[in-house]
C-alpha cells in the first residue's frame, strides 16, 4: 500500500520561533513522518537546521520562479466571504506564546472567481517572508499572502490530504482544497474564544468558523476545545476529533534553591487568558495559613505591570518573584526546583506547560478549564474563579507528602501515554478517513 502524502501548512516552526505553535507542530510532523510522506509548508525556516525526516518548505526561501509554473491556472476565492475592514490584532493572541504588541493591520477582498494579480506583486510579497515580523503591523496581509503562496505550492506538489494549523493557516487550506479538491483537515490549538471570551467577533472568529466549517475534520487539542468548537461555532460535532498534544522527553535533575521556602510556580503569559490575577488571589490565601512560601511569575504580557503593582500594594511583594521570559533552559531549571505547579486559566485548549511540570515530579494545581485536565488524571483541579479551592490544594500539597506522592505517581503514568507518537498514530486515523 503506498504512503499517503500529506501538506501540512504552519505558522511558525523552529527554531526561528520557539513558540507553543511551533513546538507542537515540530513534535507532530516527526511523528507523523513515521507513518505518511510529509512536507511541511511555513512562512519562515531555517536552512540551518533541515529535518531529515520530512520536508520542509519556508517561503523565505521561495523565489517568483519557483511559483511561475502555477500562475496560469490560477484562481483566489477564499475571501469571499470577508469584507475589508480595520482590525486590532493582538499578536499575544496569535500563536500560543510570543508578541510584539498591538498591532492594526486590514482584513482584504477578493470577489469570487476573480483572478488574482499575484503575478505582477509576487516579488514584493516573497521579500515580506523574508524581512517581515511573523507576527508583526502586516500580520493580516501575511496571513492572505500566505493563502495564494500556498495554493501556488500546493499545485507543483503530489498530496492526498492537507493539513492546517490554527486560523493563520486556515485561510491557505482552504485555499488549497479549492485549488486542488483534496480534503482539508484543520488542527485547532487555541482561538479566539480562548483569548477574548464567549462574545469574541470579528475578523479572526470569522476565518476560524469559515475555516472549519471548510474542512473535512476538525483537530481540536482537546475535548474541552471541541466543545467549544461546536457550541460557539457551530460546526457540527460529527466531524470534531479531539486529539490531545505530546510532550517531548526531557532530562530530569534537581537544582537546590536558595531559599527555605517552599516554591510554587506560574509558567506562561501575563495575558487575562491564563489567568495570572487569580493566581495572585491565589496566593494570597496561601499565604495567610502559611507564610513559608515562596510564588514564582514566569512570564511576560501586558498583565505584568498591573500584577506587579497589585501584589505590592497588597504588600505580598516579599513572596514574589517575576523573573519576565526565560528560554528554555532557564525554564527546566526553574522547574527543577519548583514544589506546586499552578495553572490557573480561564480558557486553556491544552496546557503544554503542565505536562512539562509533570515530567519533573511536580504536582500541578490547573483549572477545570483546560485541556490538560483530561490528561493529568490526578492533578488537583478547581474552577479558575475559586481561589479558595485553588489555595487549599495548593496548602495540601505543601503540607500532606501522602497525597502529593500519590498526585505525582499518577502523573507519572498520565505523562507516559501522553506522548507525540501516540498523537500522531491518531491524527494518521485520521488521514486514512478522510482521503479514503
């Protein structure tokens, strides 16, 4: 039986960025490459560094005779359905981590069936790839750039299936169904509902509702994001086919603190979405039944003035510590001195972040709404308004070693199924269905 071939489309890859999209999306194109003959299509990636084991295209690297050969035949369409309007993009809430601020960039119109004059800007609009920000002032004009690219890409190349991640891609999956008739899978790991609340509109809910209202199947990271999906956007639930994330094996070890205290630890960005003010309450609580501990805010966002401010006028700042972004490094070392994991969010497609915790033999406290919590089995888990609850088992953990041995012995067996290869045997399943 011949392999399938597959077209993933993503936003980000590293190690040009090493954001949650990013990763993800790296963690399951290896495992996937285990099962199908995968190209990966991305606006940016780095020669330096080529996977041996699938292909990697970035447009960067694109030049307009590469694309010559599919601009005869030709024809833009997906964005008949949004009107060209002014737009506030966020670009903390664009891929799971990382931003520069906020931005304004402008949702474009192309009629039905009209050609596109790509032909006559494609030098211009290959040139943005390679000097521009990913998630810059033009991110929407990137986002259909990208769209038409990958059409043209997608009309040299041999595929069955395509697969899109997030709403910065949707756009060019659909695209590429329209061009090429093959089915469309997208892969959902946050959106705008997570970012902005059961009222968000505008430009980016509308291209995720088109988008997966397109697609053949819809991936969401969880069953909590599925939910979402069919509530709020309507898609029907026949084609939701949750699929948690992996994590990647780390080396585990120990550093020692330079303080008595016990050390809970907050890891993401300072955005109303995880929920840092309620960790703050939180911690609070904590605090009042025992004052030997410490509360470490690893993170940026624009909640970390405010955060700041709040914590020493409520004169908690002798408990703090805001240590702003870490790379990766610094992250495991932090975790390996770390007692309680927190995640207190307030809409959390997965969690990636508490999985890690778990890797290191942290017992983790998350909220009810998350992804995550239908993986860590054992973790103790409150609605992220109940700060009560929140800091009680945050105490218990502190103080009951029976319990926090048995939150960390089941971890340890939640984590070993939670595995990249054991999402992309799942997410081939899928293919199979949808090319068959």
């Amino acid at each position: 039986m011949n392999r399938l071939r597959v077209l993933k489309l993503g936003w980000e890859f590293p190690p040009l960025i090493n954001g949650g999209l990013g990763v993800a999306c790296l963690g399951l194109a290896r495992a996937l490459a285990k099962h199908v003959d995968l190209t990966v299509l991305v606006p940016k990636s780095s020669r330096d560094e080529a996977p041996e084991d699938f292909n990697l295209l970035g447009v960067n690297h694109l030049t307009v005779k590469d694309l010559e050969p599919a601009e005869a035949s030709y024809r833009y369409e997906s964005f008949a359905q949004v009107r060209q309007v002014p737009v506030s993009l966020d670009p903390y809430e664009c891929g799971e981590f990382g931003g520069l601020g906020e931005v304004i960039s402008t949702a474009h119109v192309v009629e039905p069936g009209k050609e596109a004059a790509f032909s006559e800007t494609t030098q211009r609009q290959l040139e943005s790839f390679r000097t521009g920000e990913l998630y810059g002032s033009d991110l929407g004009s990137k986002v259909v750039e990208f769209s038409k690219i990958a059409a043209k890409m997608a009309m040299l190349e041999t595929f069955d299936v395509i697969h899109a991640h997030d709403w910065m891609t949707f756009l060019a999956g659909v695209e590429v169904k329209k061009a090429t008739g093959k089915p469309l899978v997208v892969h959902v790991h946050a959106l705008q509902y997570d970012r902005a609340g059961a009222d968000a509109r505008g430009w980016i809910y509308e291209i995720e509702k088109y988008g997966m209202e397109q697609a053949d199947c819809v991936v969401p990271v969880s069953h909590y994001t599925g939910l979402i999906i069919s509530s709020y956007y309507g898609i029907e639930a026949a084609k939701i086919r949750p699929v948690h994330n992996g994590a990647h094996p780390v080396e585990v070890f120990t550093l020692k603190k330079k303080f008595p205290e016990k050390l809970v630890l907050f890891l993401g960005r300072l955005t109303s979405q995880k929920g840092p003010e309620f960790f703050l309450e939180t911690a609070s609580r904590v605090i009042a039944k025992n004052p030997n501990v410490r509360f470490v805010v690893a993170g940026t966002g624009d909640k970390l003035r405010p955060l700041i401010e709040s914590g020493a006028f409520r004169g908690l700042g002798g408990h703090f510590h805001f240590t702003g972004f870490l790379d990766k490094d610094k992250v495991n070392d932090l975790l390996s001195m770390t007692d309680v994991y927190c995640m207190p969010s307030v809409s959390e497609p997965f969690g990636l972040s508490a999985l890690e915790a778990a890797q290191f033999g942290i017992p983790a406290v998350i909220s009810k709404q998350s992804g995550v919590a239908e993986v860590l089995k054992g973790a103790l888990k409150a609605d992220f308004w109940d700060v009560e609850l929140m800091a009680k088992h945050i105490n218990d953990l502190l103080s009951d070693d029976e319990l926090r041995e048995r939150v960390v012995e089941q971890a340890k067996h939640d984590i070993a199924a939670s595995t990249w290869d054991a999402a992309g045997a799942k997410v081939f399943d899928i293919y199979r269905e949808v090319a068959s």
